[in-house]
C-alpha cells in the first residue's frame, strides 16, 4: 500500500505505488475548498458509493496527496473514477436562441464541496447556464457533467439539485406535498421518502408550518420550500438561480446557513446571484459573464476570520 | 411509471383546488346539458314554437276576414295583424319571421289554393328562405283546410304520412338529445382546463424544475395526459350515469358506450397535450384551447345544429373529433344499429388522439432545444 505524497507533474498529479502503474489520478491542484471536500469525505459526510463508505481516506490540503490505507487497486479506480470526476463540469457550452448566441464556449468546473458564484449583468447567460447544467436546456454545443456524466442523462440529473430563480413550487400544495412530490420523482419511497422530506422541512425550518399551503407563504418561506424541494434527495450538486432575491434579512441568513451547511456536508453549490456578500459568505471561486461568454473565473478573496467554514 | 402516475396524482390534486377550474370541468357541462335539454324539450313539444308572422290585409273582404280568423284559429302560425307598414317595421326589428300581405282582390277567388291566381305574398329575410317556405305551406294548408271542409276535395295531406323510423325504436327524449352534448361539453371543459396547466407549469417555473428532475419531457407530458385522461373519464362517467338513471336514456349497447366514451376521452386527452403546447402564457394557452375547441364543437354540431349548416360546413364538420363523438355516443345510447357504427368513429378518434399527443411531445421537447 503506496503512503506519502505524489509528484507533480504538469497539472497532473500522480501516486506512486498506490495504483497499477498504467493508471494515473488526471484532477488538477485545488485550493482549499478541495482540501475542504477531500476532509468532507474522508469523515464521511460524503459518501459515494460502497467502496467510499468501507474504506477510509484521508486526503491532504493544498495539492492532492491520497493516502490510501487497506485499499486494492481496483478499489482505487472504482474510487477514484467516482470521486476525482468534477462534481459539475461544463465544457464549451453554446447556447442559441434563435439567430442569437446567449452562451459562447464556456467553460466551468466545480469539485465537491465547492461554492461558485456566476456574476454578470441581466442577460449575460447566467439563467442558460444553469439551465444547461441542470439539463432543463440542450446545449447546440459542447456538455454539461455532473460527477462525470452528461446531464441529459437522467443519473447525472439525480445528483443534481436546481432552484430556479422563481419560487418554482406548487401554490396549491402544502410545503409538505411539495417537498414529497419532489422527493417522489428523484425516487424516494416510502420510509427512505418520508425522513428525507422531514428532514428537508427542518433543515430549511418549514416543518413547523408543513401543511401551510405554499400559497400563503411569505417571498423567504417560499425561497426555503424551494430550496427544500431541491435538497430533499441529497443532492451532490445545487444550481441555485438568484437564490436571495427578494428575500428579508432573516430568511437571508437562515438560507446561508442552510446552503453553508449544505456545503459542508460536500454539496458544490453554484449560484448566479448579484450580491457579493453571499458570494463572499459561499463561493471560493466566481466566474464572470458578459455577453454570454466567461471574462474572467477568479478566486474569491478569503478571509479566514470571516469564513463560516472549517 | 411511477414519476407518471406522481405527475398525474399532482394535477388532479391541483384541479381539485382550483374551484374556478372545477367549476369549468364539473358543472359548466352539468349546466350547459339543463339548458339544451330545456331547449329541445320545448322544440320536441312543439307548444309555442310556431313562427311569427305580421299579417296585413289589403283586401278586407268577408273572405279575406274569415280566412284571417281561420288562420289564428290553427295556431300553427301566431299571428299579429297590422298595417302593411307597421308589419314590415317589425320584420326590420326583428319581432316576426315574415309579414304575409293579403292582396286587394282576394275575396274575389275563392279557390285561389287551386293557384287560379296569386292573392297574397310573404315577405322575408332572404337569409331565412326555409321559415319563409314553411310558413306559405301553413297559409296553403289554411285555406285547403276550408275547402275540404265544405267538402270541395278530399285532404291533400292524407298522401303523405310521417312515421317512426324503422331504424329508431322509439323517438329520442330530449334527454337523450342532449345527453351526448353534455359529455362533449364536459370532455371540452375538462381539456381546456387542463390544457393551461403545462402554461402554469411554465410561468410558476416548476416545468424547469421538474425538467431537471430524472424524469423525462414525455414523462411529463404522459403525467399531464394520464391526470387529464383521468378527469375526463370521471366526468363523461358521471354525467352518463346521471343520464342513464336519472333521466331514463337509453343504452343500445353498453360495449359500444364504453369503446365510445375510452376513444372520445383518448381524443380529448391528445387534444389537451397538443393544445397544451401552443404558448408560452396562460392566457395564449387558454385562447387557443377554447378557440380551437369551440371551432371543433361548431363545426361538430354541439352548438349550431347541423341542419342549418351550408353542406361544406357539413363536411368540414367530418374533421371534428365532436362529430365522430356525437355518432359513436349516439348509436350507443339511442340510435342503435350494428357495431361498425360506433367502432368506425371510436377509431377514429383514438387516431386522433394520437397525433394530438405524438405533436404534443415533440413540441415540447422542440422547447428544450
């Protein structure tokens, strides 16, 4: 069993004994939020499959350096082929509404446990994008990855999480229904159903008004049924459409702490948003459109004092 | 499967809170089938049905008198008599149907039902030729009617005589007329009504939510046509039942019924899916839906009966699914005959259906694109 750290090689890393000498790690250097999911996972708050949950790894910080304890080769590649995947990853995405060109090759990858802001002015493709991502559009070109796998696809879709920029749930139904319907078409039945929608209403604090019809709901409940309805299936990647717009300070800050939360348990979060605090508060990176096309992905300045996270 | 029925239990649930909405698939056909079933009853007795006419004599002899009073006594026709210029006022209002002019002279020929001479003329709208020629049968059978009883001919009218068609076991109760508008109506209804659902879907931003869900855009689609399926189905049973025991319709052939009203709920159903797709608002949805379908119950003779249809109307009448429903529901409950006269129009029907929801589907998943 390979111990201790990898040499570097280009953008590609890789681990010296610990695997067949044919197979390679091919993920590049993260900063800290890597490090922040790598720790995510090796405590196990984020599982992905059998192989992750009867083995432990301990991953480092800064560059990538496994650490593999009681672990065969194949146990690796099935692990690393599930883990080392971004969690959400877009690759030349294009987008056409008619003559005109919305989204312009771009290009985005966020790891587990990671935040990303999209910032830019109205009309700049945020929406698209995340509407390509979330496989709610067809890119006319390049693709959408969730861990790996083309978004059309409906097993990259059950790892994904999407609140859209309007409320997007049923008035007529109470938090509950909603919330369980929601659960039901990702899958979820009976027992399995019935704990992760309660546990949705608590975490986002509606399971007190649980059977409230959305309808009478104030502009923050509603951001929270929504954000309910998307976490109900523990997703691995949350695509949050202006998430706080028209929202009051306290349903503001209880949606931080909902998605910070989220985060810690390995969640990647991209949101398009317009103000910096939450994306200073969530995001570590932040990628900015113009046009439809990226101008700059950079990371956010951090202020460890000010981080809610370990 | 499973993500289909959970999308058509969710429409149903959202149907049943809509009172506006459950007003239009409910009650509207309910109510829509007492006022036809009202109307027709009253054209079957025939009580106070007969046309209006202004009546002007110009001659005033004794004989043009009697046969006045002769007429009024028959009651076919009512009869408001006037002058010339008051009664031709009135058929400009709108008042009567036709003013008949009892010309000078009239009293001069007594036999003038023998056409030894033209004594009077009926004027009338144009558009209405066909009251206008029922109306000069009434004064001809008005004065025929002296004739034979001063034993001057025998009864003319004894040449022909109106029966019951051999095909028709019994004449049709206006309950039994109107029964299979009301299923139609309420099949209309309950498609329009759900027709704006997948608009809602799209202004409420859910569609995009449920479109990211591991559920595909025809599994949507087929959660949306199975709730509306559903629906249809529960109306055109109910007022069916309401029909056949509670007003004593009918039943020719229960299989026929059923193959009828599966078919004419399937073609309903596609209709809504295509309806469903043809805008991006409520509003546009809920035109197109009602537009198109009232077009289809026109041109089907739901609204406007056929009778008085001009004959490419009539065969423009063919593409509507409403006619082919009306004749399948018809042979079922009342009409009778063999099975190809339901089973032709039940296939037709559930072809229709099937384009209204394979176009559906595509232009939803065009959407995506």
């Amino acid at each position: 069993m390979a111990q201790g750290f990898p040499h570097e090689t280009g953008s590609f890393l890789c681990l010296p004994g610990a695997l067949p000498h044919n197979v390679s790690i091919s993920f590049e250097p993260q900063r800290s939020a890597g490090a922040r999911a790598a720790r995510a996972f090796a405590e196990g708050r984020v599982c992905h499959g059998e192989a992750a949950r009867k083995n432990r790894v301990i991953s480092w910080l800064n560059n990538v350096c496994l650490t593999l304890r009681g672990l065969s080769g194949a146990d690796v590649i099935g692990l690393v082929g599930m883990e080392l995947a971004w969690a959400l990853e877009a690759r030349d995405l294009s987008k056409w509404y008619g003559e005109r060109r919305v989204l312009r090759d771009v290009s985005i990858r966020l790891a587990a446990g990671e935040g990303m802001a999209l910032l830019g002015p109205n009309g700049s493709g945020k929406t698209t994008l995340l509407c390509l991502l979330a496989g709610v559009l067809r890119a006319d070109h390049g693709s959408a990855l969730c861990g790996g796998v083309c978004t059309s696809h409906k097993r990259a879709r059950r790892g994904v999480g999407f609140v859209p920029q309007s409320g997007a749930v049923y008035d007529d139904l109470s938090a509950l229904e909603n919330v369980a319907l929601f659960g039901r078409l990702h899958g979820l039945r009976g027992p399995t159903l019935r704990t992760s929608v309660e546990a949705s209403l608590r975490q986002t604090e509606l399971w007190d008004q649980r059977d409230a019809r959305a309808n009478t709901y104030s502009g923050g409940m509603r951001r929270r049924l929504s954000l309910a309805c998307a976490l109900v299936h523990a997703p691995a990647v949350l695509l949050l459409d202006e998430p706080f717009e028209g929202v009051d300070e306290d349903s503001r800050a209880h949606l931080l702490e909902v998605l910070s939360d989220s985060k810690r348990r390995g969640v990647a979060l991209l949101l398009s948003t317009h103000r910096l605090e939450e994306v200073a508060a969530l995001c570590e990176q932040f990628t900015l459109l113009r046009d439809g096309a990226v101008v700059a992905t950079r990371a956010v300045p951090e202020s460890d004092a000010d981080s809610p996270y370990p | 499967m499973s993500a289909i029925v959970t999308i058509a239990l969710k429409d149903l649930r959202l149907v049943l809170r809509d009172h506006a909405g459950l007003f239009w698939i409910a009650a509207f056909p309910i109510l829509f089938a007492l006022f036809l079933g009202a109307v027709l009853e009253r054209w079957s007795s025939r009580d106070d049905l007969a046309l209006t006419v202004g009546l002007a004599d110009l001659d005033r002899s004794p004989e043009a008198r009697n046969y006045v009073a002769r007429l009024m006594a028959a009651g076919t026709l009512t009869v408001h008599e006037s002058g010339l210029d008051a009664a031709r006022a009135s058929l400009q209002h709108g008042d009567i149907d036709a003013v008949v002019v009892l010309q000078k002279g009239f009293g001069a020929v007594p036999d003038w039902y023998a056409g030894t001479a033209e004594v009077m003329h009926v004027e009338a709208d144009p558009s209405r030729r066909r009251e206008a020629g029922y109306v000069k049968g009434l004064l001809l059978e008005a004065g025929l009617s002296r004739a034979i009883e001063d034993e001057l001919m025998s009864d003319p009218r004894s040449a022909v005589k109106v029966v019951q068609a051999a095909s028709l076991h019994a004449t049709p109760s206006a309950a039994e007329l109107v029964t299979p508008a009301a299923v139609l109506w309420g099949l209309i209804g309950c498609a329009a009504a759900f027709a704006i659902s997948l608009a809602s879907e799209k202004r409420a931003g859910t569609l995009r939510r449920l479109r990211s869900l591991p559920i595909s855009d025809w599994q949507i689609l087929t959660g949306k046509a199975l709730a509306c399926f559903s629906a249809c189905l529960a109306i055109a049973v109910a007022i069916l039942a309401g029909a056949l025991l509670g007003f004593g319709v009918r039943l020719e052939s229960a299989l026929g019924l059923a193959m009828a009203v599966v078919a004419l709920t399937f073609c309903f159903t596609g209709i809504m899916a295509a309806i469903s797709t043809m805008g991006s608002s409520e509003q546009a949805v809920a035109g197109a839906g009602w537009g198109s379908l009232l077009v289809l119950g026109m041109i089907g003779g739901i609204m406007v009966p056929r009778m008085i249809m001009p004959s490419w109307l009539v065969s423009l009448g063919g593409l509507s699914p409403v006619r082919w429903g009306l004749v399948a529901l018809e042979h079922s409950l009342w009409r009778g005959g063999s099975a190809l006269d339901w089973l032709l129009p039940c296939v037709w029907l559930v072809m229709m259906g099937l384009c209204g929801l394979c176009g559906g589907a595509m232009v939803l998943r065009r959407s995506a694109a």
